[in-house]
C-alpha cells in the first residue's frame, strides 16, 4: 500500500472536505445500526406481550449504560402499547424506523457530496503535477521514453487512481465505522456469540486475500501495454503520410491489434480476480451466517444463551448489517491493489530526479557582454562520445557557422549550449562564467533558438509568434514579422494574425511555419541567436526567404549556426569544420576553399548534387 500512501499525501489541502465526510460517516453508521435495531421491539413486544417492561429503569453507571438504553426504550414501548394500543405503536415504530432509514441515507448523501470535492481535488492536482513534471524534466528523459506512455499516465492511470483507490477511500472510512458500531453492539448483545463470529471471520480473510495476489502483477502490466497502444495512435498519427505512402497499414495495424490482445488478455483476467471479490465474499459471509444460526440458535434453543428469541433474531439481523460493509471493504481491497499498479507509475514519474537543474547559489545573468567558450568538452548520449575534448571560443557579436556531415556533433553543441543536456567534463563559459552557474531560466533568455522542425502549437498566428514573450505589443509582433519576411504571406491569412494554423501548423507551408518560428525569436530579442539547420527542410524558393529573414535577424547579434546546406553560411565570421566530434578546419569561406581540405570537399558534394 506504498503507494497508496503516496497518492493520499494530496489529501492535506483538502482535509477539512475529509473530517467533514468522517462526521457524516459515523451519523450514517450510528443511524444505520439503529434503523435495524429499532424492528426488535416489534418482534419482542408487539407479539410477545410477557416480555412487557412495567418498571422504569434506574441508571447504574456508565458500565451498565447499554442496559440501561435498551431497557428505557423497552419500557417506553410498553407504556405506548397500554397507552395508545398496538396499531399506534407499530405505526409509531414504522415512522421511527422511517426517520431513522431518512436519516441514514441524508447523512450517507452528505458524506459522499464532500468526498467528491477531495477526489476531483487530488485527481486534479495530480494531473497538474504531472504536467509540471514533464515540463520541468530534462529533454534526455524523454528520448528513452515512449510518447504513449507518458500520455497513459496522464489520462489512464490517473483515471484509474480515481476509479479505484479514491472511489474507495469513503468506503474505507465509512463502512469500518459502521462495523466498528454495529459489533459493540452485538459484543454487548452476545460475547460468546461475537467471539464465535470473530473465529469464523479471519478465515474469509484469508481465503480473499489469497485470491487477490496476484491482481496488482497483473493491473502494472495491463496499464504498460495502455501506453504501448496509445505511443501506437500518437505515431500512427503523426506519421500517416508515411504509412499510407509505404502501404505499411496493415503492418502497423497487426503491431497494434497484437498490442489490444495483449491489453485483453490481462484486463479480463484483471476483471476476473475483481469480479470474484463480491460474490466470494458474499458467500463467505451467508456461510458465516448459517454457522451463527446453527450455533446460536442451539444456545437459544436449549437455554443455555443470554439472548431471547426475538434478540437472536434481531442479532442475526444485525450482523447481516455488518455483512455488507465488509463485502465493500473486501472489494475496495481488491480496487485498491489493482489502482496501486496505476499509483505505481503516477509516482515512478513524479520521484524522477531532474540531474539539469539550478544550483542553490545559482546567479541570474542578465546581458551577455564579451565571449562563449566550450572548453575541453566531452559529451556522450549513450556509451560511444559524440564529443570529446572540443574546445571554441564564440566572441560576442559574431557568427560562426558549424558544418560537417551527420552525426559530427554540430546540433549536440546547440543542446548543450542551451542546458537541455549537460557535458560530461570541460565546461561551457559565458563572459568567463560556467553555465552550471546560471539559472536555467536567465540562460535561455539570453537566446533565441530556430531548429529545422518549426515547433508551432494548435494556435492563433499571433499566440505562436508571442509564445515566451506574452506582453509584446501589437507593434512589436508586426515588426518581427516583417524582419522575418513572414508579414506578407501572413496579411493573406483569413484572419491575419488571429487565423488559426492548426496542429503543429499544418495549414501553413514549410517555409511559412519556418518563418514564423524565425519571427518568435526575433521578437524575444535575445543577444545570442542559435539556428539548427533552419533551411535544410526548405525548397529553394522558401530558402531564400527564410535565408534573408535570417540574415535580418543575426544582425548585431552573436549567431551560432549549425548549417547543412553550406549556401546559406557563406558570410559568416568564423566557419567551423567538424569531423566525429573534433574541429578539423575553421576559418572564413574563401580561405577554407583556398585550402581544399574538408570544407572544399564538401561543397563540391553539395554542388554536384
């Protein structure tokens, strides 16, 4: 139940809706017990007339204070039957026994009314906390994780800690109070006969607990291949195109139908384990029933019990009150244990350890004034270095371009510079100060990022150019999007910059979605620009606008261009040669080309192609 304890740590801010639901509870469980209890003075007295009570009771302490209760209340019922007759004293028991039914289920309605604001509460926060928490981890968190199965976590195992462990909560409280209530009355009704029924008991127990074992195996499981199946929908659709293009359909649907069976497979025999709860535990419990019939009503029956008849059978009723709720604690048992496999891997997200983060001393830098060094640093994603002792030095106003082929270690650079991932040794200095040493948040803002996918958001034209820079003006937004060449095709839209450009802005071109993420960070206005590859995906056409916005862009500014088509770095200050992570060659255009080393060999590629 680790983790059951882990989720129920959100209840605190909404305690009070908590210890109102206990108060309600006990109401309901005192009321229930005594909607039966009032039906003994029916069977009793109404058709038992000797067993009449014409002496008030006296009270003799505390001890004797159930004595004293019962026997007020007997003698009450015997003074309305000589008063008022039998008819009016069974109606009168009827309205009680009424009353005390409304009662029960207005409290029981009360309860349930506040435990709703702490489990809408808790599901709420979690969800919250979730999304925090995938904001806030490193980029290298999710290239090992699949997409579906974050989103699982999020929407089906979130659902599934509601549906299971908080539906279950008030049954947790509730019916334990009701039990509680109901067996120190029967304690008090019969100790040989309540001891009887506490033997018989633990062995339903068992038999239960030993059923549900293997229920939350199972449940972590099924709520895996939850996210195998979505991670399935989120690439089948985000590479439709593909699929429809390759004739892969029916490959890509026999991967997924294979993923639902599995799902299927588990779910009912998930569902079958669940299932067995209710009905197991009701026939236990209807065992236990007629072992307390054979063996108390051989006592009764032979004289050798303190209970009269019609108290045997008022008992017997009694523990049929008692029945039920341990029913619902044995099948909560049961949601419990399949929602901890959901709790499981809410938390495995929640306790991941962010290693990028601030350091507690961290400075907040608010201009960058002279240089950025990467100084003798090695990087690897996995076992093999993508970098290894690389070392450059990026003066403040430049532009120094990266080039070389896949996998040289040029968009590495941009992650680092940038903190989405951090060097394995060396260091990276801006204005002779580490980046470890900054706030992640005042690094960042000193620069503005264009890659070469155009990260648009299901938004309006002016939501997605303002994205981190909300309180820009009207102005502001018009004249980035001049600088960057993307104001004109952006005047045709049917709204202008309050048209919607859909998912990931797929209504618009390639070189439109560019030139809008080129206008996103010019109006953040940042001192040191980082393009990734920002014309690779373009036709030539495209380029070319997307090239002069660029340019419009970099001026006066420190730009560090990571470029593969070697076209669009010809003016730049510095350009930077890479070979399996080592610079191989640097310097301006016209001198790399006058060397014919690896800068002259790759632009005769390019212009051969």
């Amino acid at each position: 139940m680790g983790y059951f304890k882990d989720i129920l740590k959100y209840e605190k801010k909404y305690r009070k809706f908590t210890l109102l639901n206990v108060v309600f509870n006990i109401f309901y469980a005192i009321f229930n017990v005594l909607s039966v209890l009032a039906f003994i003075p029916v069977l009793g007295i109404l058709f038992e007339t000797d067993k009449e009570v014409v002496l008030k009771p006296t009270y003799n302490g505390i001890s004797n204070f159930g004595s004293y209760l019962k026997e007020s209340f007997y003698f009450f019922i015997s003074e309305k039957i000589e008063n008022d007759g039998q008819i009016q004293t069974l109606l009168f028991i009827c309205l009680l026994s009424l009353s005390l039914f409304f009662l029960k289920n207005f409290f029981r309605y009360l309860a349930s009314y506040v435990i709703t604001f702490l489990r809408t509460g808790i599901v709420k926060d979690l969800r919250d906390k979730l999304y925090h928490k995938i904001v806030e981890l490193p980029i290298s968190y999710f290239t090992e994780k699949r997409k579906g199965d974050i989103i699982a976590r999020m929407t089906a195992d979130v659902q599934e800690v509601e549906i299971s462990i908080l539906t279950s909560i008030e049954t947790i409280v509730r019916e334990p109070l009701t039990v509680i209530i109901a067996i120190s009355i029967m304690l008090f009704m019969s100790v040989k006969l309540t001891l009887f029924v506490f033997i018989l008991l633990p062995v339903s127990g068992f038999i239960i607990s030993s059923i549900s074992k293997k229920l939350k195996a199972k449940s972590i499981k099924a709520q895996q291949e939850t996210g195998t199946f979505l991670s399935f929908i989120e690439e089948t659709l985000s590479g439709l195109r593909v699929i429809k293009g390759f004739n892969s359909e029916k490959i890509i649907e026999e991967k997924f139908n294979s993923s639902t069976s599995t799902f299927k497979n588990l779910m009912t025999s998930v569902f079958h384990r669940q299932t067995l709860a209710s009905p197991m535990s009701e026939f236990l419990g209807s065992a236990t029933i007629i072992a307390i019939l054979w063996f108390g009503g051989r006592e009764v029956l032979s004289n050798t019990s303190s209970l009269q008849p019609d108290e045997f059978m008022g008992y017997i009723v009694l523990f049929y009150t008692v029945l039920n709720p341990i029913k619902l604690i044995t099948t909560s048992y049961y949601n419990i244990q399949k929602g901890e496999a959901s709790a499981e891997r809410i938390m495995q997200v929640l306790n991941t350890e962010n290693h990028i983060k601030d350091k507690p001393n961290a400075t907040i830098k608010s201009e960058f004034k002279s240089k950025i060094e990467f100084k003798n640093i090695s990087f690897k994603y996995k076992k093999d270095y993508v970098l290894k002792d690389f070392s450059l030095t990026i003066n403040k106003g430049e532009t120094v371009a990266l080039v070389g082929q896949s996998g040289s270690g040029k968009s590495t650079l941009a992650n680092l510079i940038t903190r989405f991932y951090d060097v394995n040794s060396g260091d990276i200095l801006i204005d002779e100060e580490s980046i470890k040493n900054i706030t992640k948040k005042s690094l960042r803002d000193l620069m503005g990022i264009v890659t070469q996918e155009s990260i648009l958001f299901n938004d309006t034209v002016e939501n997605n150019i303002k994205l981190g820079t909300e309180n820009a003006s009207n102005d502001k937004i018009l004249e980035a999007s001049e600088i960057a060449n993307a104001n004109e095709f952006i005047q045709n839209l049917p709204e202008k910059f309050q048209t919607n450009i859909g998912d990931s802005g797929g209504t618009l071109s390639g070189g439109q979605k560019q030139r809008l993420s080129i206008a996103r960070a010019v109006l953040k206005n940042p001192p040191i620009m980082i393009l990734d590859e920002a014309t690779s995906a373009l036709d030539t056409e495209s380029e070319q606008l997307v090239q002069v916005a660029l340019e419009n862009m970099m001026q006066n500014r420190t730009s560090l261009v990571i470029a593969h088509r070697l076209s669009t770095i010809q003016k730049a200050d510095t350009i930077v040669v890479m070979k399996k992570g080592q610079i191989v060659e640097q310097g301006k255009h016209e001198e790399l080309l006058e060397r014919k080393g690896e800068y002259f060999k790759l632009v005769n590629m390019q212009s051969l192609s």
